[in-house]
C-alpha cells in the first residue's frame, strides 16, 4: 500500500470516529440555528440639542446627498448628509412662497403621483379647527388645481397613490374607514370600513400585489388589506403611537415606526400570507421614518415631545433577504 492511499485511509477513519462521537444536534438546536438575521441593524445616530416638541416628516435628495427632517411645532428644518447620517444645519424661521390657495389652511399629508406629475394634499381638519376636510389635487410645476375632495370628518390621515393605476386610498380617521379616490374624477368611489381596530392613520402600498398596509393606534395593529376589494388580509400586533408605516419592495418587508421604543417587522411571503418578525428596538419617541432602498438603511426621528429627553436621528442598516 502506497503512503499517500494508507494517510487517506487514516484520515477517513477519524473523520468516521469524529462523526461517530459527535453528539446528535437536539431538535431545539436545529431550530435556533434556523432564526432569521434580524431585519434591520443599529448603525448610527445623532442628537438635536434645544429642540422641543415632535418632528413630522422626513424627505431626502439622494443626489444633493442630503436628509431633510421637518420639525413640527418648532417650525425648523434640519438638514443632515445623506449617507453619512451628519447634522449640517437648522433652518428657522425659513420663508415660503405661496402659489397654492387651498379651500382651507392647514396642509399636512401629502401624496405624490409620479406618473401624472400630481400632488395630493390634505388640509382642514381638528388642527385648523374645523369639523371637515378636503383632497386637493395640484400641479406641483405651476401651482394650479385640479379637484377639492369634501370630507365630513375633522381627522384625515395619510394617503397612499397608485402608480400605475387610476385610484388613491386616504385614511378617514375618525370615521375609521378608508377611502378610495377615483384619481381622474377626484371623487369618492368606495368607503371600506375598517373593522379590526379604530383609529386607522399611517398607510402603505404594494402596488405589485395589490395590497395596502394600514395601522391603527386604538389599539396598534397592522392590517394587510386587498386594494382590488377591501377585505382584509392578514392582521398583527403593531406598536402603539405609530407615525409611519413603510414598505419595502427589495426585501418584501413592512416596518412600523412606533413611539413606545421599537420597530414592528412583517415579511410578506406571498400576497396573502405574512410572518411577523421580531422587534427592533428603538427608542421612546422614536415614531417618524423614512427608507432610502439606495443606501440600504432606514432613519428615524425621536420625538423629544414625547420622549422628553434630547431629540435625537437614529438609522438602521438594512439586512437584504
């Protein structure tokens, strides 16, 4: 026998013996090897001395490489470095050419139609005050209008807009429904009442399987809803005080932003099947986000008005699935 044909032979042998000894991986082992990645990882923050009160909304340049967060009772605007998360500035007391007269004051959710070049933009309501509402469909070039949706509800919350399609779906809050909008008629045509949980604001699309994401917060759930019908889906547990619910294409994820210190993750397996990962902890406060699928990360505000400490941008890396 030749040298090398006897050492492969020794080693098969203790390979043999090593399987033999080994111990069998236990059923609870093989399920813990099993565990997803979490969805999203911790990779930064920033603090915002002297600001009080909530922020509202994010928007980004992904060209200019700049983050915009807008503070809502301060009335300031913080400008960070896009990928690298760096505070630059704060905008005080900044100027605003008017072009657009809305029916009432009080502008606060937006949507954006690309396809069409069209703004959607809510106004009125509790904050005015007033005990309605309106939709108002404008030309963001030349500041013209198109059509003033009337609502008899003092709570209009977020909107999400069809793309590729002819509708808009818009949360009436306080009579816990959700609307559907014929965009080119600018009129109502279906209410879809929603029956799991009261309250229902943020909103989500995935256009690709007709399906909206919708979150309440009496109590925090996240109801997965047929866009083509109405009926619901599928529905979970969400964190209570939520300002955004986001949904990401890549990774076929929804992320839930809530003010009680986490993150809610549900996977979409098919359109009508849904898992529910875990938590990521956040912060308190931490309830106003925005997804930039370019950087693979996501950035979220903590609301010093509600967490009553500094306020404070917060990002998370995205895992790819």
């Amino acid at each position: 026998m030749s040298i090398r044909l006897a050492a492969l032979m020794a080693t098969s042998a203790l390979c043999l013996a090593a399987a033999a000894c080994s111990p069998a991986k236990t059923p609870a082992a093989a399920a813990q090897s099993q565990v997803p990645a979490p969805a999203l990882k911790a990779a930064g923050g920033v603090d915002i001395p002297g600001y009080a009160g909530d922020f509202d909304h994010f928007a980004f340049d992904e060209k200019g490489d700049r983050l915009f967060l807008a503070g809502e009772e301060g009335k300031t605007l913080e400008v960070f470095k896009l990928s690298s998360g760096e505070r630059l500035k704060t905008l005080t007391a900044y100027a605003v050419k008017r072009t657009v007269k809305f029916p009432v004051e009080g502008a606060d959710s937006v949507g954006y139609d690309a396809t069409h070049n069209r703004l959607w933009v809510v106004s009125g309501g509790k904050d005015v005050p007033l005990d309605y509402s309106y939709l108002s469909e404008i030309d963001p070039t030349t500041g013209k209008m198109f059509h003033n949706i009337r609502f008899d509800a003092n709570h209009v919350e977020a909107l999400a807009v069809e793309q590729g399609g002819d509708k808009l779906f818009i949360n009436v809050t306080d009579k816990n429904y959700l609307a559907v909008v014929d965009k080119a008629k600018g009129t109502v045509v279906a209410r879809w009442p929603i029956k799991e949980a009261q309250q229902n604001a943020p909103i989500a699309l995935d256009e690709k399987t007709h399906r909206l994401f919708v979150v309440t917060r009496k109590p925090g759930m996240l109801i997965v809803v047929n866009s083509d019908t109405g009926a619901t889906v599928a529905s979970f547990k969400a964190p209570e005080r939520t300002d955004q619910v986001i949904w990401d294409e890549a990774n076929r994820r929804v992320y839930v932003t809530g003010g009680e210190g986490h993150i809610g993750v549900v996977q979409q397996d098919d359109a009508d099947h849904y898992t529910q990962l875990a938590d990521i902890p956040s912060a308190p406060g931490a309830k106003t986000a925005i997804l930039v699928p370019a950087i693979h990360r996501l950035y979220v505000a903590v609301s010093p008005g509600e967490s009553k400490t500094m306020g404070r941008v917060i990002w998370f890396d995205v895992a790819p699935r």
